[in-house]
C-alpha cells in the first residue's frame, strides 16, 4: 500500500523547510523530500544570506522589513535548540550608494519613509569615515571589460549614500535550512532526503501525491513546490505551467570570495554594501574577507540555463566582478586563484516570487525566488502555510486574495502580490534587487 500523508514539499531549502515548520505549527504532519543529502544544501548553501530592508515595491520592503525582525530573534522564533548550534545574524546594517542608476536613491527612501523603516544618509565624508580607502568617483554605467572605457571615471561622483541599521547577512544559511529542519521536526514534520520526485499523481481532477524516482510512491493531497531553481520542471510535471502568466527560469550566478581590500578590516567593521554605480554588492566574510555579486547590469549577458546541466566552474565573471568592486576599493587584490561559489538563482519574469496556488486544486507553490528570497523564508513559510489552510477550507484565493500580517511592523499584506495570474510589475527593478 502507498505510504500516505497530508502534504508533501518538494524541496527541503530554506522555504522549503520553512514552509514545513509553519505548517507543522498549524497542526498539519508535511513531509519534505529533498533530492539532496541534507536540508539547504541547493541554492540555499550558496546564498549571500544577506538581509536588508529595501525593495522596489512597498510590499515587498514591508515583508523584507519584517524579515528582519524573525532573524533578529532567531532562538525565540524556532523555539527548539538544534544540536548544530544555530545560525548568526550579523546585523551590522547595510550600506547602499546613491547613484544616478537608482535616481539617488529617492524612490526607495519614501518608501522606507512609509513604511518608517530607520535609515540614516551618509554624505561622502561619513561614508569615507565607515569604508576607509572607498573611491567616490562614479564610473556608470557598468561595462563589460573588453570596453575601452572599462575602469575609467566618467567626471561624475558618488554624493552619499544611505544606511540601514535593520540589516546585515547571516553567517550560514544551510545551517539556517538545518534549524529550521529541526524546528519543524519538533513541530511534527518530517524529512526524507536523497529522493528525488519523478512524478505528480492527479485523481478526480485534483493534486494525489508523488512518484519517487525509486518507484515509491506517496499520497497527498496536498503538494508544494518548493524545489528552487527546478520550480519549472516541477511545475511542468504537474501540468500547471499553461496556467501561469509568469514563468521561472534558472539563472546562473558567481559570487567571489576574496581577502578584503588592504586597510580595511571587515572583521572589525562587517560591512554589506550595495553598488549600482558598477553593478555589484558585497559583504564581509568570516576570515576578513569579502563575497562579491552582481547586480545583473544590462551589458552582461543573462545565463539561463538547464538547473540538471549547467557549467559549475567559475568563468570569467568573476574576474570581471572583483574587478568592478576595484573601481570602488583601489587597494582591492584581484586573486589568481578563483574562489566562491557558483550557483542558481531561479527567476520570474519580474523577477518578484511567486507565493500562490495553482490551476490543479491541491497543488502549490513557492518558487520564482529571483535571487533574493533567503531574508523573507521564515515569512514565505507562514505566508504558505496561511494560504494552504484558507484554499483547503474553500477560499477562492484568485478572487478573494488571502492576507498575511505582519506582526512587527504591524500592516497587514495581500498575498495576492505575488499571484502566479499578476501581470508582469514594472516596479520591479528586474534585477536581484527585486
Ligand atoms: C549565489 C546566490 C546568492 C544569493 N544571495 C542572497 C542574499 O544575499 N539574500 C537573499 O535574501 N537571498 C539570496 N539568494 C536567494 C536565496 O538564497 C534563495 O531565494 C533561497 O535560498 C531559495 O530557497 P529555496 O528553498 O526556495 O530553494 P533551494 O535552496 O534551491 O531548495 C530547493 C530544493 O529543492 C530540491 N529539489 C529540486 N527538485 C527536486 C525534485 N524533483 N525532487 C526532490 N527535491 C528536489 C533541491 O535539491 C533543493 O534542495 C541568493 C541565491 C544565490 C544562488
């Protein structure tokens, strides 16, 4: 006889994980299966884990701006000590330049304004004062390094920038996935790992459970797809892309990890540090070193690629992004050899997530997480969670949208934002700014 529960996740990262927990918590007994060894070890064991309030949509300021809070009081929110120890929120602030690209930086700030998320602005001395060494001179718009102009100053320079105190990384995201793991086992989930889903059974027109590629076969009437940069493929099997008006799409990403510009102690002064002038952001790394990404400047081209056949070595990105974060920090050391990871991000067309049900009565999902979905998971998992009891009960999701609130900040969101039905945002800023 077929093993049964009343939900399965596919994919135990950290929303997948997270999305366990708060189900858990709801009474629910889900069972997360993981193609991987271990909770987090996708896209999550990768990520900068970088945790900062600002957003191009107010919604989703207002969620990245609660998230800061969850992490904050991370033992209180678990509730359950995990024997790994658990994860660090280094919340040394973060520090984002204004520039010409981000219109100095006044959209953001009104809405950091409306939604009373605390900033300071930091003119060029103070902003001197907190990077010793930093290059105020403005080199948009980024290029590629085979142009010419590549490296040189275009006359302008950077005026300041802004800083918020609610922000900072977490020091190890897998282990996040792994206490989140643990929570959500207390709560009454289970995991199974090394199992990778082959198929998503129907019957009588609604989601039935699983097939493992072992043959095992689980039933359930729920299922949530939560399997990050496969979203697609798992969609697809599940016969509910047709229904989407925004797709997912893996995108291929290298981070840098090298020693932190000479005179500058990332130790001492832990850093996350936002730069559209040369398209790139980085933050301080255990060891006084420093993780360098892109922030997808149009002149690079956009890798999509297949999340089951992709190049895992680094290429010449990387040289080319500790580059970039040269212009910014001259007495940065551009390492012969490459270090950091190479990962997926795994993309919607406005490259906002996609938190919602689907066409197939059952079926959900939690996918499009567009490279900067790690902050908001342990909200992502609630937000799912509330949205799977309220259509289990009846709710017709896509004309009655459910609400989440946001209880520390106390304001109360539509999940509806991130409708699978939405028309593509054009406040977005299509890059992993969200
Ligand atoms: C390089 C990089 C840097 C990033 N930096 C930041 C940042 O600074 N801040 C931020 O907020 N976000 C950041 N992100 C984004 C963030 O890390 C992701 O949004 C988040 O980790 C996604 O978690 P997830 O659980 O949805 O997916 P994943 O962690 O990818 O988990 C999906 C899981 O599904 C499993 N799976 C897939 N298909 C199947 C199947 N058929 N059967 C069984 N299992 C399956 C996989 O094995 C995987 O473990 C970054 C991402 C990357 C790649």
């Amino acid at each position: 006889m077929a093993e049964t529960c009343d939900s399965i996740i596919i994919g135990a990262g950290i929303i997948g994980s997270a999305t366990a927990l708060a189900l858990a918590r709801k009474g629910w007994k889900p069972l997360a299966i993981d193609a991987l060894p271990a909770a987090g070890y996708g896209s999550t064991s990768a990520s900068c884990a970088i945790i900062r309030p600002y957003y191009s949509t107010v919604d989703g300021s207002a969620i990245a701006y609660e998230s800061h809070f969850y992490w904050k009081d991370w033992p209180a929110f678990l509730g359950f000590a995990d024997e790994r120890g658990l994860a660090r929120y280094v919340n040394c602030g973060c520090t984002i330049l204004k520039t010409g690209r981000n219109g100095q930086l006044a959209a953001i700030l009104s809405i950091m304004d409306e939604l009373g998320v605390p900033y300071a602005e930091l003119d060029a001395a103070a902003l001197q004062d907190r990077l010793p060494g930093i290059d105020l001179n403005a080199y948009a718009p980024p290029k590629r390094p085979e142009d010419p102009a590549f490296g040189l100053p275009n006359g302008g320079t950077i005026s300041g920038a802004a800083f918020f105190p609610t922000g900072g990384y977490i020091s190890d995201p897998q282990l996040a996935a792994h206490n989140m793991q643990r929570a959500a086992e207390a709560a009454g989930a289970a995991f199974r790992f090394n199992s990778r889903v082959a198929e998503i059974a129907t019957r009588d027109g609604r989601v039935a459970g699983v097939t493992l590629t072992d043959g095992t076969t689980i039933a359930a009437p729920v299922v949530v797809n939560v399997a990050g940069p496969h979203s697609s493929k798992v969609n697809r099997m599940a016969g509910v892309d047709k229904g989407m008006k925004i797709g997912t799409r893996a995108l291929r990403h290298e981070v840098a990890h090298v020693p932190a510009p000479e005179g500058l102690d990332l130790e001492r002064n832990r850093t996350v540090f936002s730069d559209s002038d040369i398209g790139g952001y980085c933050r301080s790394e255990t060891g006084n070193f420093l993780l360098i990404g892109s922030e997808d400047p149009e002149c690079d081209p956009r890798e999509w690629v297949d999340p089951d056949e992709y190049d895992t070595e680094f290429s010449e990105h990387w040289r080319t992004q500790v580059m970039r974060a040269a212009q910014r920090f001259p007495k940065l050391g551009i390492p012969s050899d490459t270090r950091g990871v190479v990962s997926l991000y795994d993309v919607t067309d406005d490259w906002i997530p996609i938190y919602d049900k689907s066409d197939l009565p059952g079926f959900y999902m939690a996918v499009g997480t567009s490279g900067n979905q790690f902050k908001n998971a342990p909200i992502a998992g609630e937000m799912m969670a509330e949205l799977i009891v309220a259509c289990e009960g009846g709710q017709d999701h896509d004309r009655e949208p459910v609400g989440f609130r946001l209880r520390h900040i106390g304001r109360e969101v539509s999940i509806g934002f991130y409708s699978r039905q939405r028309e593509v945002n054009p406040d977005s800023s299509f890059s992993v700014l969200g």
